[in-house]
C-alpha cells in the first residue's frame, strides 16, 4: 500500500485544514488508519485512528472536539478536519495504515505510512 497526504499548509491559529491521505496498492477498504504528528525535537504522537468501516474512533484528548478523522473507502481515503487550530498543533502530519480491521494508536503496529505534510499554525 502506498500512501500520499494532502492538504497541509500554513493558517493562523482559529483556522480549519482539511488533510486528505490517499492510498494505492491494496483495498484499502480492509486496513485500520490512523493519523500521526511530529513536532520539531518531539516524538512521534498519536493523534486520531479510525477502523476500516470508520464505525470505531479514537483521538488524543490533545485534538478531541477539534479534529475529526473519516474514510470514504470507495475513493481509497482517509480524511482528517482541523478545526480551531492552535499554534501547538504545528507539525508534520503523517498518515499510516495496517492491515487489520480494529483501530490501534501505537505508530509501531502501522506497518505502511506517508511521506508527511507539514502544517503550520501561526499564532
């Protein structure tokens, strides 16, 4: 499976995005996806997985009330809503899939990612 975001870029704190993660290869209707973010000097953390019907949810309390993970598996895609963005929500956002049905939150259970796109909030 290949996987390529979209949809990055630079809005000042309050503003929405909308990051899009398009996979090729594989049905995709059959992998778990979750979206992960990498701050300059800090680890990789979770931020929001959906299984593959998009019927189970998770995110970090981090972006709860904020973001909002979806899958449209019939355009073999992920989507994550970004809204009242904060500058704290600046990073590289990586998309990452794995061939189960449940969702997981660990980075290392994902067996297939993104190249990344960087998202920039300027306060």
């Amino acid at each position: 499976v290949q996987l390529v975001e979209s949809g990055g870029g630079l809005v000042q704190a309050g503003g929405s995005l909308r990051l899009s993660c398009t996979a090729s290869g594989r049905t995709f209707s059959s992998y778990a996806a979750g979206w992960f973010r990498q701050a300059p000097g800090k680890e990789r953390e979770f931020v929001a997985a959906l299984s593959w019907s998009g019927s189970m949810i998770n995110y970090a309390d981090s972006v709860k009330g904020r973001f909002t993970i979806s899958r449209d598996n019939a355009k073999n895609t992920v989507y994550l809503q970004m809204n009242s963005l904060k500058h704290e929500d600046t990073a590289v956002y990586y998309c990452a899939a794995v061939a189960r049905l449940l969702l997981t939150t660990r980075p290392d259970e994902y067996d297939y990612w993104g190249q990344g796109t960087q998202v920039t909030v300027s306060s």
